[in-house]
C-alpha cells in the first residue's frame, strides 16, 4: 500500500535575512494573499510557488486559459531558491552534452533553444510593460583564470557548430577587463543574447498577472503531507486540498520525500551583496549588466546590480543533512568570509567597500546536472521537478512547458520528452555516509580550486575525493581528472 508522503516544514527566513532582491523590491515586506482555511477541490495543485510552480501555471493557462488551479506556498511567493539565486539568465548551450546524454542530440538542441526562446520571452514580457525583472540583455561571460580552466568549453561550441547555432563568442584579456572591470581571467567568451535579472521580481511580477487571470494562491500555506489516491489529498496546517494531480515544485525542500532524496542531494550558495558603488565601479570601466561567471569547480558568479552594486555568489557546497533545512540555510555568517575573499582577489581596488547584504540558498542538485522530473513510482498523479544545480531562470520557462502538458494529459512534442521519467538516474549514497562523503568530497574541491587558480599540480588523492562527487557517467566512461 502507498505510504503518505510528509513534508518537512521550512523556517522561513527573518526579514534581515532576505536576499538583497526580497529586501531592495519589498522593504516593508511583501503584499501577501490569505493562507487555506478549510478545504477545497482542485483540478490541479501546485506546491510551492517559486518560478517553477508559476512558471508552471503561466504555461497550463497559455494551453487551457479557463482552467482551474491552486498553488500552495509556505511563505510567500519568491521566498525561496527563486528569489535567493545569482540573477544569471542565460541559455541551455553550455550544457548540451549533459541534455544530450538524457534526451539524445535532436531534442537536446531542441530545449537549449526553447532556453533561448525564453530569453526572448523575458524581453517581450519586460518591454510590454507586463511585468518588470530588471532584465539586462548585456551577455553572460565566463572567463578562464588558471591554466586548468583553459578552452574547457570548445567541446560545447563544436557540438553546437555541428547544428549551426553559434551562440558563443570567444574574449580575449583586454576584452574582458574592459567588460568586467577585472583582470582575473585572460581568456573567455560570451554569450551575448543572454544577461541578468532580479529573479524575485519576475516571480512576483508572475504571481501578479496569475492572480489576475483567476489562480487561486495560498501564502503561509505549508504542506505537510499528501495523502495517496485519486484524487489526491494534501494536507496543510489550516484545511486540506483535494486535487486530481499535484506537483511539487519546491526545489530542495523536495528532499524529504524520500523516492526523491534517493537521486538528489542538497548544498547550500552564499551569495554576497556591497554597499553602492557606481562610481567606483564606473571608473573599473565595468558599466553593463552582465552576469558573469568563472570556471573553477566551486563556480564563482557575480555581477553589477541596477543601483551600481557588486553581487558574488559561490557554490559552497556546505551538505545539508538528511535535506533537513533550518535557519542556518537561510544566513550562515560563517560562510561569507570566504566569498568576501574571493571579491577582494576579483577587484583588489574594491577591499574597502561594505557588505551590505548576505543570505544563503539551498541548492537542489542530482547527478546529471539537468532537472529531474517526473512522476512518484507508485503515485502516477504526484509529480515532480527538481535538481536545477543552480541554473534556472532561462531553464524553467522551458521545462514549464513538459509539466504543463504532463499535467493536462496532453500528447504533443512537450508531453513526449525524454526528460520526464528519466531512465537514466544515479543514486546518491544514504546518509551518514552522504554527509561524511559530501564533507570530505568538499574539502577536496575547495583543495583543488585553490591549487587550480596557483596553477600548481593537484595532488592524486584531492584527484579521487573529486571523483567521488556524483555525476552520471556513461557506460564505459572513466572519472576525469
């Protein structure tokens, strides 16, 4: 007999410690709708109202524009990894060996350039007027800064060749100093229809016009279990929602459903913010909203906000045991000194400036690198998304467009992809040992970035604790290096 799934309950965070996008757009806290009282029927139910459940809606009414849905949010919409993230837009061709790997090579080009399409969706939804995000179409760059990062991504752009998409460009030293402001890397490229956002404003700007066309959404509405059958009934601290078929949509938080938290495994982003600084970042010659990223493992992304301040994230990749999130993983102080570091080596001119801002994002992460979706082995109207490995924004609106189909029974090329129910999934290790191995698997990495960015040799065994980092391999395929 199927089990009820429980939920663990999230600790919303206080408001100091919101991202710089929650607190910059809603100082005094954001407009919020009433939370369920009592119970309901639903078609569809939505758990988790980030972009990915928004997103989601937006594409069920684009197919079926009377149709009825609920969305559930334990806190309020954005709150979580959708409005905690770097702000990066850019498009799925970075990884299309991963996507092919899944899909095969015809629908691997086919999503990265629904990615692109979204990007295009971004500008239009920005420039009507309809919602605002802050979009700079200004590129994305992704620099080399040792020896080790050097050419890493020519496989991308010969595959990419091979289908006459050129979506990259090659940036010599000079080039990049004068688009970033930094003489860290000496080689790169860009993506130049790509750039950046203030991704907390695209979910409110999507909860708004959601609301508008008659989706129901439920703020301070926490699920805390789903119990078995059709249809489906989810229980939440104040009624209960009867629906016919359920996502969830709630990124780490996801990792308490225990067939989930077999393939995905949760780490925690520290994101930094400075006080404003346009001036002197003017005079760095760094003036556009492009989002920018390093390539060393532990990646380093960053950019220039609107208002002339220097956001820095990093992966810290700090585990989290038994996908149990509480405060810590909302603000973790202990782990800003480190990214402040790597902000004073970026732009050594800059030691002086204040942090104004810092918050920690929960990182939903599963081997293939490319989101997990599907249904719950023995619960076919429960479904699921996950594993976005911090990469989301131009992915979402894309990936939106499978769950939307999935979820209306409609059989077109979106309903038929390769990357719902995937077959080819790697299973994470149990804890305690996933935790004692995420810990000393990190410890390695960051070894090994260090030693990367001295361009000094990387000793065997940092080599193999690297290699224990789950990723799926290909029969026949080694560890690399």
């Amino acid at each position: 007999m199927t089990s009820t799934l429980k939920f663990s309950q999230p600790v919303p965070a206080r408001p100091h410690e919101r991202s710089f996008w929650i607190q910059s757009t809603d100082p005094t806290g954001p407009e919020t709708s009433a939370p369920l009282r009592g119970n309901i029927s639903t078609p569809i139910a939505i758990v988790g109202g980030g972009l990915t459940g928004l997103w989601t809606a937006w594409r069920i009414l684009e197919q079926r524009p009377e149709q009825q849905l609920v969305i559930l949010e334990a806190d309020f919409c954005g709150s979580g990894a959708s409005g905690r993230n770097g702000g990066q837009v850019h498009t799925w061709y970075g990884s299309l060996g991963y996507l092919r790997a899944l899909v095969g090579k015809k629908e691997a080009i086919e999503l990265a350039r629904a990615t692109a399409d979204a990007i295009d969706e971004f500008e239009e939804l920005q420039q009507s007027g309809e919602i605002d995000m802050d979009l700079r179409l200004d590129g994305w760059i992704r620099g080399a800064s040792a020896k080790a990062h050097e050419g890493i991504w020519e496989g991308a752009a010969a595959d990419l060749a091979q289908h006459g998409d050129t979506p990259y460009r090659p940036l010599d030293a000079e080039e990049l100093k004068e688009r970033t402001g930094s003489a860290s890397s000496y080689e790169g490229l860009i993506e130049d229809r790509a750039g950046s956002m203030n991704p907390y404003k695209l979910a409110r700007g999507l909860r708004k016009r959601l609301m508008e066309k008659g989706v129901t959404i439920y703020e301070g509405t926490p699920v805390e279990a789903i119990a078995p059958g059709r249809p489906a009934r989810l229980k939440t601290p104040r009624g209960v929602v009867t629906a016919d078929q359920v996502l969830i949509a709630t990124n780490a938080w996801a990792g308490s459903i225990p067939e989930i938290n077999r393939y995905m495994y949760s780490v925690d982003g520290q994101v930094i913010v400075t006080e404003p600084i346009p001036e002197r970042l003017d005079a760095l010659g760094w003036k556009s909203g492009a989002s920018i990223a390093d390539s060393q493992m532990q990646v380093l992304y960053w950019q220039r906000t609107v208002d002339g301040r220097v956001l820095l994230g990093q992966g810290s990749g700090l585990p989290i045991y038994k996908a149990k999130l509480g405060p810590k993983n909302n603000r973790n102080p202990k782990l800003v000194p480190p990214v402040v570091r790597e902000l004073h080596r970026l732009y050594p001119s800059l030691s002086d400036v204040k942090i104004d801002y810092d918050w920690v994002g929960p990182i939903d992460i599963v081997a293939t690198h490319i989101p997990m979706l599907g249904t719950l082995e023995q619960q076919p109207n429960v479904l699921y998304a996950v594993g976005w490995s911090g990469t989301a924004l131009a992915q979402i609106p894309a990936v939106a467009r499978i769950l939307a189909s999935r979820l209306l029974g409609i059989d077109d090329k979106w309903g038929r992809s390769k990357l719902f129910n995937q077959n080819r999934r790697t299973r994470i290790f149990p804890e305690p040992l996933r935790f004692i191995g995420a810990n000393l698997v990190r410890l390695a990495v960051i070894n090994r970035v260090r030693r990367e960015i001295q361009n000094k040799r990387v000793d065997p065994i940092t080599k193999f604790l690297v290699s224990l980092m789950p990723r799926y391999r290909a029969p026949g395929e080694v560890a690399p290096d």
